[in-house]
C-alpha cells in the first residue's frame, strides 16, 4: 500500500491523489485595426464631403443666378 511506487490500492481516498488541473489559457490581446482600412474610411469620408461640398456650391451658383435675374 506505498502510493509512491503506484501499489496503491485506495482508490479515490488516497492522500497523494492530487487533481488534474488544466493548464489555463489567457485570452490574446485583441490586434490592432488595419491601418488600410482606416485610410479608406478617411477617404470615403472625404470624398462625401466632396460630393456634398460640391451639391452646395452648386445649389448657392443656382440661387444666386436665379436671383440676380
């Protein structure tokens, strides 16, 4: 009955029996946004605003042509 050289005949009620821990992961940092994807959402912005810019500046020429008419 030595539980050092695995003769030993207790089962669960053996005082050397010690329990089986799993190894615990730690979750990976989270990566880094794209760096592309930021520059294609800054131009997307930019070329709305353009867009916008644009539709502005040609409704105000449109109003004033129509005004000083």
């Amino acid at each position: 009955m030595n539980c050092c050289d695995y003769e030993c005949n207790q089962g669960r009620d053996c005082p050397v029996r010690v329990a089986k821990a799993r190894p615990v992961m730690k979750a990976a940092d989270p990566l880094p946004d794209s760096v592309w994807r930021y520059q294609l959402k800054r131009l997307g912005y930019w070329l709305l605003m353009g867009i916008l810019g644009m539709l502005w500046l040609s409704f105000l020429v449109a109003c004033t042509y129509i005004y000083s008419a």
